[in-house]
C-alpha cells in the first residue's frame, strides 16, 4: 500500500476518495478537508475567537488541534458532567491536550458550580440522561461563548455524526430538524454562531488522526448513551458505505446541496423570524419564560443527592 502524493509506505487507506496516504499526507489531507469546510460553508475568519466545545473523545481534541495548527484563536470548553469514571477520563484528556498545546481551557463543572450532575439530574426528571445533558452543555457552552466575546462555539460533530442525524431525521421526517441541519447555524437572538468545521472527515479518520499525532483521547463511548438510537443509524450507514464507498458523503452532502433549503423556515426559528424572547430572572440568558429551560433544571435538582452512575445505567 503506497501513498498517493509521495508513494512512500501508506497508513491509512481511504477508499471513498480511492486513495492511501503515509502518515505525512494524511495529516495534510485531513488540514484541507478542514480548510475546505470552513471556507466552503463561511464558518468563520482569520481574526475571529472560536470557543472549542471539548468531551475529550477524539473528534473534539481533533478540531481543537487542527484550529491551533491552522493558526486560528481557539480556546477549550470543558464541561465536568459528573459521570463517573467516564468523566474523570474525559477531563484529564483534555487537561493533558491542552497543557501539551499550551492552549487556554476553560472548565465548568456542573456539580460545584451549579449543584448537580447529569446522573442525578436524569433520575430526578425520570428522562433520559442525554435530554437534561444536551440542554446543560447548549446553554452553558451558548453563555460562555456570549460572555467571553468569542464570536463562534466549535463543535466536533464529524461527517458520521452528521449523515446519522440526518438518516433518523429523514426516516421520521422530522421537517423542523431538517431546517436547522446545517454545518453553520448564525448568531441569532442572543445565541452565539455554531459551526462543525469536521463535516467532511469520518469518525475512523479522526481517529486515524489522533493516533498521529499522538493526542489520547477518551476511548469509551458515555455509559449514558446505550439505547441511543444514532449508534444504530451509524451502523446501517456503515453497513451501506462498506458497499458503496463515498455514499456517507453524498447523502449528507447532497442534502446540503441540493434539499436542505426546502425545509427553510420549517423550524419556524430561522433568522427572518422575531422571536419574542424576554430573559430568563436568573441568568439573564435569552428565554420565553420566566426562568430558562437549564435554571429551572438546576432549581429542580441541586437539592438532591447525587445518584452513582450505574444505578443510572442498570435502569436502562
Ligand atoms: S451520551 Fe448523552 S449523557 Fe453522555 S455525554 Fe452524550 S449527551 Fe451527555
Ligand atoms: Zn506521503
Ligand atoms: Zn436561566
């Protein structure tokens, strides 16, 4: 297996671009998919501040990377969750980046700071814990964003977060969620940019990309997430991909091209729309209520006592 650019000793073969790369040219290759997407979909500038929202898996200390080795402003934001060993991990990977980069990281946790975690949170609500996990992790990444003046939050969503999205969306028809699947949703009501600077890489790619460059990552999927249905939805599109190579692509990327603006204005948010947000009493964050969606969570929790997370996990 040889390299496509230098026909030295290839790593990695990627067979919906038909090539193999040494490891040299795979980082190369991957540095341009990134500049692609940003340049591709307007992400953001040279001078702009980017605010890295990092798990400590391998897509977000990826892009994390990526930006800082493109020359962008980027800072870390590291949510604590409270799950258990996964979460122990999760954060001293992305101490230890960060402190091999010399990056600046910013960290929350949500027990000290906000008097629960997600494992107590998902017990107490009787819902699953991804739902008050979303809900914290969007308002204190769209907060931190807003109140340090950065002018885009990162996430790591890669092309196989994206397409599953999209096949769950497509499979129920869900049309509100289809006009908001975009890789840039623009600073709106209060609410920071977003973008997904990894929608032209794949989950292995990634992976292939942290091994080297050698950044460890948290390997272990979030115990909290079994049942989830977009681990099946990944693997009937890989089931599709081994047989027809690129077709990941396509499908999320055709539907970018040539569908998605059908579903415009089907959420009924788009920017074209005056929301009448008042502001939440607490914090002060946009809200149609009173008090927001993460503050009545916090007042509604923080009194309890902090449930383990396999009590957690053996309900499911
Ligand atoms: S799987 Fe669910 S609970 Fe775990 S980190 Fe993701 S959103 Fe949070
Ligand atoms: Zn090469
Ligand atoms: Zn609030």
């Amino acid at each position: 297996m040889k390299c496509r650019v230098c026909r030295g000793p290839a790593v990695i073969d990627l067979r919906r671009h038909n090539a193999n790369f040494c490891p040299e040219h795979f980082l190369d290759f991957t540095r341009k998919q990134v500049e692609k997407a940003i340049d591709e979909f307007d992400m953001f500038g040279p001078d702009d501040r980017l605010l890295v929202a990092v798990s400590g898996g391998k897509d977000s200390l990826a892009i994390w990377d990526l930006l800082l080795d493109l020359g962008y402003a980027a800072d870390g934001l590291y949510i604590g969750l409270g799950i258990g060993d996964y979460s122990d991990d999760s954060g001293r990977h992305t101490r230890a980046f960060a402190e091999s980069r010399q990056a600046t990281l910013i960290e929350i946790d949500l027990r000290d700071e906000h008097g629960f975690d997600i494992p107590t949170a998902a017990t107490v609500t009787r819902r699953v814990p991804c739902s008050s996990c979303g809900l914290s992790k969007r308002h204190l990444f769209d907060r931190a964003a807003v109140e340090g003046g950065y002018d885009a939050v990162v996430t790591g969503h890669n092309l196989d977060d994206e397409a599953a999205v999209l096949y769950g969306n497509v499979l129920t028809w869900q049309a509100d969620y289809l006009g908001r699947q975009r890789p840039v949703l623009p600073e709106a009501n209060g609410f920071p940019r977003k973008v997904k600077p990894l929608v032209r890489l794949t989950e292995r790619e990634m992976a292939a990309y942290c091994v080297i460059r050698g950044i460890e990552y948290q390997i272990d999927e979030c115990p909290m997430a079994l049942g989830n249905k977009h681990i099946a939805y990944k693997e009937a599109l890989n089931l599709i991909e081994e047989q027809s190579p690129g077709s990941k692509f396509t499908f999320y990327h055709g539907f970018l091209a040539r569908a998605a603006e059908r579903f415009d204005g089907a959420s009924g948010d788009d920017d074209s729309t005056p929301v009448g947000l008042g502001t939440c009493e607490r914090c002060g964050r946009p809200s149609s209520n009173d008090v927001c969606a993460f503050c009545a969570l916090s007042e509604r929790v923080s009194g309890h006592d902090p449930v383990p997370v396999e009590l957690v996990r053996n309900k499911r």
